[in-house]
C-alpha cells in the first residue's frame, strides 16, 4: 500500500484513489472472506438469532410449501423503559 504525499493535486488525486482500492481490496479478502465465515462458525445457531420483538412484527413465510397452522396470539403490551 502507498500512501501519496504531494502538492501536486493530480498526484495527490492519484494517491488517493490507490488508497481507496487498496482499501476495497483488504476488506473484501480479509472481512469477507476470513473474518465474516469464521465469526459465523464461532456463533453457530447464534447467528439467526432474532429479537422476540422483531419476530412478532415479521411475517410469517414458509418456503418448504407446508400449510402448517399459525397460532393467533394476543398482542403482548410492554411497559416503555
């Protein structure tokens, strides 16, 4: 990696975007590639952890095609904090 000093704008400009790529680079290789599929490992299940108040609000969807029945459930009030 190089990092551009100079007075000349062109240079500097030049400098700048090499910075910017090099950037894109090493998060694309490290982050994703190493970081992101080890951490998934580490977490397991933990991963597709969802808050209980989130689920209410989603919708229920079934990609497998079976109709299995959906409970009705009384909206749970919550006292503000």
């Amino acid at each position: 990696m190089r990092i551009v000093i100079a007075e000349d704008a062109v240079l500097l400009r030049a400098g700048l975007t090499h910075l910017l790529v090099d950037a894109g680079a090493v998060d694309a290789t490290i982050v994703r590639v190493v970081l992101v599929p080890a951490t998934m490992e580490l977490l397991g299940e933990a991963n597709w952890w969802l808050p209980r108040w989130l689920r209410r609000i989603l919708p229920k969807v079934n990609l497998d095609g079976h109709h299995e029945p959906v409970e009705e459930r009384e909206p749970v009030l919550t006292s503000a904090r």
